[in-house]
C-alpha cells in the first residue's frame, strides 16, 4: 500500500510542472540546428558560434560540447567577438547550402533565420543578398559568418580556419597572410634557435594570420606595425610599390637575423580572379563584399603555390643594432634601410641664402662709406 502511495505523489508531482518548462537553451539551439540537417557527428554541417567571448556565455561551453558533439578541427569555429555583443549559434549544411542563424539573450532565443547562403547563389544574386545584409538578417554577422562558412566548404585546413576565427571574417587580406607564411616557409625557413620578427609596413588584416600561426604577436613584440602615409607610399621605388612587409628570421642569442622584404601583387591577383580592384571600396553597393568572396575563393586554389602572388623583393643580414633602430617610435624603417629617400627637414626660420659672415661684412662696409661721406 505504501509504495502505491508513493507512485501516486511522484505521479502527481509530475502533472504540477508548468508544461512550458523548456530544456535549457543549449537543446533549443541544437533543435534548431536539426533544420538544416544537423545530427550529432555529422561534419557535413559548420557550427559557428561566438561561444566563449561574448560575455557570460561560457556557462553554455560544456554542455554545449558534450550535447552537440561537434569535433574540434573539423566542424565548428568559435568566432572571436568583443564580449558586449549578444550570444549567437549558426549551422551550415555544405552539400545544401541551408544556414539557420539563433541569437540568445537572457537565456531564450529571440531572434532566428534561415536562408540558402552557398557562394554560386550569392555571387549569382549579389542586389538580392545585398539587401538582406543590409537589413542585418543574421544580427549584423553577416558578411563574417556567410564568408566564413562558404571558405570552410571549399576545404580550407584547419590551421587557416584557425585565423578565421581570430580575424572574425574572411578578407582576401588574411588569405595573403597565409600565402606569404607558405612562402616564407620555403623561402626563409627558420633555423634552430630563430623565430621571424616582423615588421608590418604597411600592416592589412595579413598580420593577424602571422600572430596565429607564427605567435608573432605585437605583445611579444615579435611584430610591430608601422602604416604608410600617401606620401610615402608616393615615394616608393616601382618594385616596392606592392611591398608587404619586412620578415626577419632572428636569432637573440646571436644578435643577428636573415631578413627579406615581400611583396604581393594584388593587381595580377584581381585580375587573374575577374575582379575590379576598385570594387573593395564601393560601399555604397554590393560590390564590397561580391569581390572580397570571390577573390577569396579564388585565393585558395593557391595556397600551394603563394609564389604566384608573393616575391622577394630584397634580402639581407641584420644585426640587433640596426633590428632595434628600425623598430623604434618615430623611425622610417624603409628610409633607414634605403628603399626610399631619408626626408631632409630644416626647423626653424629659413636660413638666408647669404652666408652670415658676409652680410655682416656688407653692412660694415656700407656704414664706413657712409660715415666718410660726411
């Protein structure tokens, strides 16, 4: 009779949770995610997520990666976000191209959307896209995560996803980071007791791959940054017109380095890829983010082959003399190695043309004259 009893409260205890008690946020998400075909395991589908940096989002980390079971390396990329912005999830299914899109707050989903973002689609339907990104259709990820995603799907190693998620978008700029780290690997390889030192002048989003995969990081001041003003960049030789930076392979114990000045061509690039350069500026119209997508899958087929793009213009020997001179506040790095011209500035009131010693001289003798005239 008493365990009768006891079925009876468990069971009636049971029939008093509210019905709209829900799993918890993570379960909502991953039922979500079912839309476009994904299953625990299943690599055919990207997860994305700022997970981790917006702000007391790490609560969701563990259960997030036991119940999903994505797999590090192959289906999931945690974008690196500043941590005010909201939580957000997204699945890609790269054989269908379906992407569904959930942005948390105050531990509910309050926004979702499910479009078709596979690149042959967008790139053949730009003004359409154009207006749904405008409208921020994916809480103004859109360009980062839609990029992202279609990069994943055409291979992209796990090593170059890693910047990705660094750099929180994919820009042909990152992507020529990566070829110039292919290339410095068979053109400059490290030797033992070296690590590369790099000067990024002028700097574009290529340094951040350098930082991630080379830990070349402004931090460690393995890498300092110096930008180019339009004079000086006027005043750059015809070979150096495209340069990409100085990377020194560099020995601290020694005092001294191998240091190569590299360029990319990003003329013969866009050219290659049917992209009009002046395309990346044109804001006011799709056509800033229509050649960043299609150069970047362009880019890709030749990771392999970064000579293609990226040459040596100079190389030389460096001592720590010179290394910390160049790296100094207020310096031109390009002017002390004598790429271009040392500027010659005078301060000060202009000098006379006349010598000192022989305006004095005049006026002397213009005042004898004058005093004998007398």
């Amino acid at each position: 009779m008493r365990w009768i009893l006891l079925v009876l409260v468990v069971v009636l205890m049971i029939s008093l949770i509210p019905e709209h008690v829900s799993a918890s946020v993570v379960d909502d998400v991953l039922q979500k995610s079912g839309e476009v075909g994904y299953y625990r395991g299943n690599t055919d589908v990207l997860a994305m997520t700022n997970l981790g940096y917006s702000k007391g989002s790490e609560v969701y980390m563990n259960e997030f990666l036991e119940k999903s079971g994505v797999v590090f390396g192959k289906n999931i990329v945690f974008v690196h976000n500043p941590y005010y912005k909201k939580l957000w999830f997204a699945f890609f299914n790269k054989t269908t191209g379906e992407y569904i899109y959930v942005e948390i707050e105050d531990e509910k989903i309050v926004k979702t959307a499910k479009e078709n973002v596979k690149a042959e689609k967008i790139l053949s339907n730009p003004e359409e896209w154009d207006k749904k990104m405008r409208k921020g259709i994916f809480g103004g990820n859109e360009f980062s995560i839609i990029i992202i995603a279609n990069v994943w799907a055409r291979g992209a190693s796990y090593e170059f996803m890693r910047c990705a998620e660094f750099h929180n978008h994919v820009c042909p700029g990152l992507i020529s980071g990566y070829l110039i780290i292919k290339f410095l690997e068979r053109e400059l390889p490290l030797k033992k007791g070296e690590y590369y030192q790099i000067l990024a002048v002028p700097p574009w989003c290529k340094d951040d791959a350098f930082q991630i995969l080379l830990d070349s990081t402004v931090g460690k001041r393995r890498m300092y940054v110096k930008a180019l003003s339009r004079d000086q960049i006027g005043m750059l030789p015809e070979k150096y017109k495209d340069i990409a930076g100085i990377y020194i392979a560099w020995n601290r114990s020694e005092g001294k380095g191998r240091a190569a000045v590299l360029s990319f061509n990003w003329n013969k690039a866009c050219k290659m890829a049917g992209i009009n350069r002046t395309y990346f500026k044109k804001f006011e119209t799709y056509h800033w983010w229509y050649a960043r997508l299609k150069l970047n899958l362009f880019l890709l087929d030749y990771v392999e082959r970064p000579e293609e793009f990226v040459s040596k213009i100079r190389e030389f020997e460096i001592d720590s003399k010179t290394l910390n001179r160049i790296n100094s506040a207020g310096v031109d790095p390009l002017a002390e190695l004598g790429i271009v011209k040392r500027e010659i500035k005078t301060e000060g009131t202009p000098k006379s043309p006349i010598p000192a010693e022989i305006a004095v001289a005049g006026f002397a003798i213009a005042f004898v004259v004058r005093m004998m005239k007398r």
